[in-house]
C-alpha cells in the first residue's frame, strides 16, 4: 500500500523542482506518475521525479534527455536504471510532520522572516552556499512565486540560518535547509517554528540523510520512506 505521507513528499517536491525550472526560464510537465524535464534542469536538481510507487523507467527516460548528468529522483526506491546507464548518486529518506504537533521552541535571540528583496536573497544565497559557487541557483525570480517562500534566521542582525518552504500539493515543503554555525537543531526548531506561524494546520515535508536527518527527526519530523537520486554515467 502507497503511504500517502511518501506520495505527498514527493508530489511537493516535484513542484518545487518545477518552480525552479521556472526561474530559469524552463518547464517541466506533470503525468499520471512522475515529472518530467525534456530540457536538463538547473545543477543539484533532477530531470524527473517519480509521484507513484508504480511509476517505471519508461515513464521518467522516455520523456528526458539520458545524456551523462541526467538525475532522476526515485522517490519509492523501487526503480533500478543501472540496465540503462545510471548508478545511485546518493539515497535518502523523506520526512514527515504532523499538522497540529505544537511548534517547537526557536531558539532565544533568533529572529525568523520571510526574505523579499533580491539584495536579502543575495545574501541568503551566499551564506548557503559556503563559497561552492552555485548561489546564483536562487534567482530573484523566485520572490515572486505564490509556492515559494525563502526563510532567514538573524541573530542581532547577522543572518544565522535559512530555509525554502515551497508550498506545493497539501504540504509545506522544506529543503536547503542551512545553519551557518552548523547548529542544525537550532535551525531546524527555529524554521519549524516560522512555518507552523505562517501555514498552521499544515502537514512539513521534505527529504534529508545523515545529520541533517538526524536533526530533524529531533524536532519531531518522522522518517517515512526511502528514495534514490539515479545519475546518468
């Protein structure tokens, strides 16, 4: 049986790998069980994203280009596409968290907001990316998408941490979720926080492995499901 939590993870994420695409000037297209780029996608994100646990290969390769670099998110990890030139880039879990679980605490003398300048999402962008060159990803664009919510946490002014809350489906979706001190349980509590203010009563989703994980399921979010990240050789 297809646990709705997965299918609502992925669904979200789909739409904010398509909200992307939009900011760089690119369209995606949503079938009955994945969604699919024919043109490669901005770097870190993936040319397709499975919806359904009984989507196939031919549902996601038939409709991009396999050329090396293609990715394509499994999010039931039930495909393998190693027959057709891929291995597995990385494997996660999707997370999960309850609408109406109370918020947790954010952490005193952090001030959590919602970005809406290009000059804030400049700056948010590059303390993210830590120097690896790819802050220009997060285009001013963005600030103008309904679905798409860019957060920061500042401490006496100096921004401390941040997060994207894409809404997309039934859920709020987090994901480059950052702590410019690594102290990712402070980020986690405070951006839970923030979203649980602005969108109450709706389900968190999202996908993280290892610490970021780990931090996480510390503030309540639940481990749901497994998916794989395919990279075309």
């Amino acid at each position: 049986m297809i646990d709705k939590r997965v299918a609502s993870a992925a669904r979200n994420n789909a739409e904010w790998c398509e909200a992307m695409c939009r900011a760089h000037g690119l369209s995606g297209a949503f079938g009955a069980r994945a969604w699919t780029s024919a043109s490669r996608t901005p770097v870190l994100y993936p040319d397709a994203v499975t919806l359904t646990e009984d989507a196939t290969a031919d549902d996601v390769l038939d409709a991009v280009s396999t050329d090396p670099g293609c990715s394509v998110k499994d999010s039931f990890a039930t495909l393998d596409l190693s027959g057709a030139g891929f291995d597995v880039l990385f494997e996660a879990r999707w997370i999960y968290r309850e609408p109406g679980l109370p918020a947790p605490a954010a952490p005193d003398g952090v001030a959590w907001s919602r970005l809406e300048t290009p000059g804030e999402l400049a700056e948010w962008a590059a303390a993210w990316d830590g120097g690896d060159g790819l802050a220009h990803l997060f285009r001013p664009e963005l600030l103008s998408d309904p679905s798409v919510a860019f957060l920061a946490g500042r401490a006496e002014g100096r921004l401390t941490a941040g997060a994207v809350v894409s809404r997309g489906g039934d859920a709020a979706g987090v994901s480059n979720l950052f702590a410019v001190d690594d102290d990712l349980d402070a980020a986690w509590a405070g951006c839970l926080s923030a979203v649980s203010d602005a969108w109450p009563g709706v389900p968190v989703v999202g996908y993280e492995q290892g610490d970021d994980l780990a931090a996480a399921v510390r503030q309540g979010c639940v481990p749901v499901g497994p998916l794989r990240v395919w990279l075309a050789r």
